[in-house]
C-alpha cells in the first residue's frame, strides 16, 4: 500500500508562538517599528491591546505585524464566504414546446429561456411530436431553428438540434461575458423577475421545467 500525503497549509503562528530571537515588526498603522527581541515585541502589542502575528516567516529575520488577530480572522472568512457565494454553478434548464406553439406561448418560453441563459445556465429546448405531428418533423425543425436565431445574441448552440424518436432537442449554452462587461444589479428587474417566476413554475423532471 502507498500512503497519500496531504498538504498541510502552513499555521500562522502568533504571539507566544512565536519562538525565534527577533523579529522585524510593523506597527498597527503599517510603519516600521524595527527589529525587536520578540519579547519586546511581544510586549508592544500587548500595551495596544493587540496580537504580533507572524506575517513572512521566511524573511531573515520573521517579519510580525501588530494586529487584531480575532478581526483580522473574521474579515478573512466574511470575504471568502462572500466571494464562494458569488460563484455561480452552471445547471441545465428544460423549455418544452410543441411543434404548433402559439405565437404567445412561444414568447413567454423565449422570455425565460433568456432569463436562463441569462443567470449563466443552459438551456435545453425539448419539442415533443404527439400522434400525426411526427410526420410533419420540418415544422418542429423550423421552430428549433428559430428559437436559436431568437436567443443568438445571448447563446450558443452547444448541442446541435437532433431527433430521438417522438422529440426533438437542442441545447444552448450562455456566451461568455465580453471584456470589461460587468453583471450586476443594473439588470432590467423585468429579466429578474422572469427568472424568479421560471424558477418556481410547476413540477418538471429537471429545475425550471416548462411544458
């Protein structure tokens, strides 16, 4: 058997762990203070109600900063919980449709289509052929065709339009973002609000589902 090693992430060592005979501190308005006897270091951020954090261990001699330890700790994982919920993970949406849509049915799936796609996730078009309709596949071909062209300045097709037996499907994916564009509360809240309301239609097979 071969043991697997795990990285350890270096500790960050403060105060009376910090065990070499001097350092070089920075006070807590970020000026140089000096090298110090870590004692005497030790001492001064004591007398200002704050730690001596080792900050480059490396350096010869360890550099140590002047701080609040405990609110330093929670700035740092507010801003990586804040930026964890920033990410956004890709999902793939369904609209269905039928070869024969009304002109404001059509709309409406386009609308949320474009909220999805929007939001940053696929979207998958599903068109189902229901008795005779399954001769007459160039309709539904016709109407693939045009969902692309609709949703061209937002999409992609990552899935070219294929048949599999009685449905017809395409997938589409999100552009990416041009240089310099930036994606925030600037958004129309009528997007936002097609978004909200695609989100919680109906029980479908897969989230957002539309039939």
């Amino acid at each position: 058997m071969t043991a697997i090693s795990t990285p350890r992430v270096p500790e960050v060592r403060v105060n009376e762990r910090i065990r070499v005979p001097q350092v070089r501190v920075i006070g807590d308005d970020g000026a140089q203070v000096g090298v110090l006897p870590v004692k005497d270091a030790l001492t001064l951020a004591q007398s200002k109600g704050l730690d001596l954090v080792e900050v480059s261990p490396t350096a010869r001699p360890p550099v140590c900063r002047i701080m609040d330890y405990g609110k330093f700790k929670y700035e740092q994982n507010r801003r990586a919980r804040k930026a964890k919920k920033k990410q956004h993970h890709m999902q793939l949406k369904e609209v269905k449709m039928r070869p024969k849509i009304e002109e404001h049915d059509y709309t409406f799936k386009i609308q949320h289509a474009r909220a999805f796609l929007e939001a940053r996730d696929k979207v998958k078009f599903t068109i189902t052929f229901r008795g005779r309709e399954i001769a007459h596949q160039d309709i539904g071909h016709k109407l693939i065709q045009k969902v692309i062209a609709a949703l061209a300045d937002v999409s992609s097709v990552e899935s070219t339009p294929r048949s599999e037996g009685r449905t017809l499907t395409t997938v589409l994916m999100p552009k990416p973002p041009k240089p310099g564009t930036r994606t925030d509360s600037k958004e129309s809240a009528g997007t936002a609000a097609i978004g909200a309301r695609a989100n919680s239609v109906g029980p479908s097979a897969e989230p957002g589902t539309r039939e």
